[in-house]
C-alpha cells in the first residue's frame, strides 16, 4: 500500500479569494497547499479592467503570508461591453492568464456577466488571436430550464457553437458536474479542457438533502445524480490530460450560508489536496494524481511545472466544524470529518 506521495507542487486552476479581510484570511489557505492560482474575478464591481487586476494582484501578494511562496494567475471578468484591446493590452502585459465567461446571473457575482454569447464574439476572436484563454461558466439562466439540466442544455445551445466557432481558443469548461460535459471535452479537440472540483467528486445531489437542508452542500453547479458523480471520477482519476484541478473553493460567512436564502459556494481550499487524494486512492489512481494536480494544467496553460516538491501522506487529519479566516467565520467543506492524508508542513 502506498503510504506518501511525493508530486510537484500543485495548483488551483479555479479558486475565489474575495477582497480585504477576508482575502487574507482565506488566502492563507490556498498558498498552504498550492504554488500558483487562477483567481475568479467576480468581486463587486467586476474585475473587467487591466488596471482592475493589477491593483487586486497587488492586493493578493501583499497579502501573501511571511515564508509562503504563491502567484495570483488574475482573469478579466467578460462583460458584454468588454474592449478586445484590453484584453491584448492585458495579456501582453502579462496580467491576465484567461478571461472568464459568466452568463449573467449564473451565479453569485455574475450580475454583470454576459446576456449573449454573440455580443462577446469580437472579444473571442482576439482571445483567439493572441492565446488568451477562455474560462467558462457553463450553466444557461433560462428559468424554464430545470436546474439539474442548466450545465447539460449550456452544452447544446452554447458550447457545441462556441468551439466551432473558434476552433483554436483554448477554452477551460469550468467545474463540470456532468457526464454530458465530460464527454463534451473528451470529444472536443485539444484545445478544450476541464477543470473538476473535490466536491462534484464526492458528493451527489442528495448531499444537499440529507436528514433536512444542508447550506454547506450547495454550490453552482449544484451536485447532480449519482451517474454523473461516477463519470467525473473515471475521468479525473484517468490521468487524461484534460481534466485537471479546479477547487472552486468560494467562501461566504456561516451566516451568509445559513440563510433563508443561502449562497451558493463551498469553502474546499483548507484541505484540497487531502481531499482530491481520498478520490484518487479510493478509485486504485494514486499514480494518477500528479497528473491531474501537477501536471495537466500548466501544461494546458503552457506555463512551467512547479519544481518545488509537497508530500501527502497517509494520517489522520481532522477537518475544523468552524474556520476563522481573519474574523470571518466560514463553515470548511467535510466541517468535522477526519480525512485519510495529511500535507506534510
Ligand atoms: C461561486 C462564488 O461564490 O463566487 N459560487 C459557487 O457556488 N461556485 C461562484 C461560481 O463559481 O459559480
Ligand atoms: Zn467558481
């Protein structure tokens, strides 16, 4: 039995570290277990600016803790005003790493997002020209469309144009929760890929259920059936090089949470990697989590692995019911739970 495991260090293709206090709370986290980052940029207002994400990096890394090593990878929030030359001046001044399609109203910070694909095409034809990646929310906002199928009829209505469209973007099918997206990708050429969180691997719709309504379950992409929480395993355990991580570790307060109406958004960053590590070892994949963790996404990205190493080892490690995150209190994903692998300091 395999009882550490010694990988390059890893990162978060897809976390939210919020603004001000906070930020510094959570960040904390996120440069424990990860080297480089890819930072959501839907704070209130938007990150929609070159300026914008310079000032808000500086913000991270001054928030970076003494001793800790991290790189905030900024991404320009797309709105359906957005200038294609700020998003080359932003590339080009190495600022940006990707820009993010919201559909607007998706989901939590997304008021500003994009009310057409077709009014951001002139944006994507100069994504396409000068290698900026696309991230993608992919949900549809029609109300007549049930909730459980938002990410499924996205697939059919947007992406299946939007690739043949612009068949050399690369594009980052964000925290896919389905079997239909998995397939998706795994269709698509190589210029497509997807990011999975710990979350969609673990738990299924009924989580959100279970013995009365839990806050702490509930995420956007909401959890699906059981069928699709298998297909996401087979794929991120496959060590295939489109799938790579992406917690989607999106804080809110416990009182934001245990609401009558609750934000959705699930606080994973604390023990991400101890978390991924169960999945992998439970599905027989433990060699196949550098790839996935390490590996996959700088490769996508065209960046450099990490050269710094990180252990995981077999232990006990006991998830906190309750996190303070700089005077913040934040309910952690598995709150209470004791893990099976333990990130060695
Ligand atoms: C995210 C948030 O809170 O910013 N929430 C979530 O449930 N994932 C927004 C998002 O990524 O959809
Ligand atoms: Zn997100």
């Amino acid at each position: 039995m395999t009882n550490r495991l010694t990988i390059p260090r890893p990162d978060d293709w897809h976390v939210h570290l919020r603004d001000g206090a906070v930020m510094a709370g959570v960040l904390a986290h996120t440069a424990r277990q990860f080297a480089r980052a890819i930072v959501m940029p839907n704070l209130s207002p938007p990150i929609s600016t070159v300026a914008a994400a310079e000032a808000y990096r500086a913000r991270i890394v001054a928030a970076v803790p003494p001793g800790a090593e991290f790189t905030p990878l900024m991404v320009c929030y797309l709105t359906d005003g957005i200038d294609p030359d700020e998003l080359q001046r932003g590339k080009e001044a190495g600022v940006f790493t990707a820009a993010k399609l919201y559909p607007a109203h998706a989901t939590t910070g997304s008021a500003h997002g994009v009310t057409d694909v077709r009014n951001i095409y002139p944006a994507l034809e100069r994504m396409q020209a000068v290698g900026l990646p696309l991230l993608v929310h992919g949900e549809v906002t029609d109300p007549a469309v049930d909730i459980f199928d938002r990410e499924a009829v996205f697939i059919d209505r947007v992406m299946i144009d939007l690739i043949k469209d612009f068949p050399a973007l690369k594009v980052v099918f964000e925290h896919i929760t389905t079997a239909e997206a998995a397939d998706f990708v795994l269709a698509a050429g190589a210029n497509v890929a997807a990011t999975i969180t710990p979350q969609h691997l673990q738990i299924n719709r009924n989580a959100m259920f279970d013995g009365g309504i839990r806050p702490h379950a509930y995420c956007l992409p909401v959890a699906k059936r059981e069928a699709h929480r298998l297909r996401l395993r087979a794929v991120a355990t496959s060590g295939g090089a489109k799938f790579f991580l992406g917690t989607d570790s999106a804080p809110h307060a416990v009182s934001a949470k245990e609401a009558a109406c609750g934000c959705a958004g699930l606080f994973n960053a604390p023990f991400a990697l101890e978390t991924y590590l169960e999945v992998f070892d439970e599905e027989g994949a433990l060699d196949r989590f550098e790839a996935f963790a390490s590996r996959n996404g700088p490769a996508f990205y065209g960046l450099p692995v990490n050269t710094e190493l990180v252990t995981l080892e077999r232990a006990q490690t006991a998830v906190p019911h309750v996190i303070d995150a700089n005077g913040t209190l934040i309910v952690p994903y598995r709150a209470g739970e004791v893990l099976g692998w333990r990130l060695s300091a």
